[in-house]
C-alpha cells in the first residue's frame, strides 16, 4: 500500500486523456492497481489520488491536485464514498467526463450518510459499519470479506479488513456544495451483486444524473474482482469529446 500523503502516480499519455482515479472509504488507492496497468497499457495517462477519507474538503483538494497536474482533459472516476468526492472536485472545465463505480452521486445539500440512509430492497444488505472513537467509522472485520469483496481472494479481503483506512464522520456527514455532474457526460457502473452499497440504491441515483448505466455481476470491489470491465467502462468514458 502507499501513503496517505504520497503524489498522484502517473504515466505518459497517447490518447491525449487523462485519467484520474479516487478511492472509496476504508481502503486506499492500491485496489486500483490492476485497472492503473490495464488503462496505461491502453496508452492514457492515469493519475491515482491517495485520500485520506478523513475529510471530505480535504480529499476534493487532493483531488484537485491530481486534476491541475494532469497533461489532458480529464475523466475523474470515482469509487463508493470517492464518488462524492469527484462529484464537488469534477466542476471544472478541465474535467471533461465523470465515471462513478458503485459509487455515491449526491444532490446539492446531501451527504453521503443521507444517502445511506435510504431503505435497501428485499434481498439487499448495506456496509456493516461500526463506530470507532474520535468520530472515525470502520466496516467490521469480521463482516469486511463478505461485504466489501465476496468475490476476491479470501487472502486478500482478510488483509484488507486488517488493513482498513477509517473513514472519518465529518467526510460522511459533509453535504455536497457543487454537482458537476448536472453539468458533465456521466457514466456509471452499478454491481449487482453489492452488499455495500445496494445495487437499487446505484440505480436510483445514476438515473437521477441520467448517467449511461452499465451492470456488471460483481461485489462492491468490482475493481479487484473485474479490472477489465471496469478499465473498459472507463475508456469508454474517455471517448467523449473535451
């Protein structure tokens, strides 16, 4: 894993697109390995923002950061809790397309909590979320496997629920200010076999952006668990003109 304060890692681009790719809660920005390799080989340029997920101002200015030193238009992706992030990060004209991976999409004035808040539908399960001191959030380790990445490598999900980022309450709490995606090409990809973030839930707010959907069977880590469909869900976000 890298270090919450390291640089955005970035490769030359041929495409003349930049990429820049936001973790979500509870991890950081090393599950995007596979999708980093796939996406340069594919000749972009790809910048990984490390967030600390303590804050959500703070991580919108770690984002911005990636973004100004990008060579290219930018397609910012953003992953569970990173979608609320490249939501307020992504209104500016340098970013040309949005690409939420079961990701949170909120309304100005919302916050991903109230978003949280609303009901699953039958059969659906949502994040098994524990508070920690200090005002911090973690997903049950015991829980985390299944949750977060039934369909990963058991190995790698138990490092992962050791290995968790906690996710500060201020950056869950934090209502959104600026929507760039009632202003952007939006494009999202629902897992359908999520237990974090309900798959219905995914549904109802890329509908809501009039995102073009895609579905893929997967879990909430569908980075870890399909890196090809999702590098080709996001250069398919690259083809949109700047």
């Amino acid at each position: 894993m890298t270090g919450k304060n390291s640089m955005p890692t970035t490769q030359p681009s041929v495409t003349g697109t930049s990429i820049v790719l936001v973790h979500g809660a509870f991890v950081d920005a090393s599950g995007w390995r596979a999708v980093f390799d796939l996406l340069t080989h594919q000749g972009h340029e790809v910048l990984v923002v490390q967030t600390s997920t303590a804050s959500l101002d703070g991580d919108v200015a770690a984002t911005e950061r990636a973004i100004a030193a990008a060579r290219h238009p930018v397609v910012l992706v953003g992953h569970s809790y990173g979608g609320a992030v490249i939501t307020e990060a992504g209104d500016t004209s340098k970013v040309k397309a949005l690409a939420y991976i079961a990701a949170f999409m909120p309304e100005a004035g919302e916050s991903v909590a109230a978003l949280n808040e609303a009901p699953a539908e039958a059969g659906e399960s949502k994040a098994p979320v524990i508070p920690l001191q200090d005002d911090y959030l973690l997903i049950d380790p015991a829980a985390f496997p299944e949750a977060f990445a039934a369909d990963v490598d058991p190995a790698l999900t138990r490092f992962m629920a050791a290995a968790q980022m906690p996710w500060g309450l201020a950056a869950a709490t934090a209502p959104i200010g600026r929507v760039s995606w009632k202003s952007k090409p939006t494009f999202y990809l629902v897992a359908t076999a999520d237990r974090m973030v309900p798959p219905s839930a995914q549904r109802r707010m890329a509908n809501r952006a009039g995102a073009k959907i895609v579905e893929i069977d997967s879990s909430h880590a569908v980075m870890l668990s399909r890196p090809l469909d999702v590098a080709n869900f996001i250069d398919t976000a690259t083809r949109v003109p700047a």
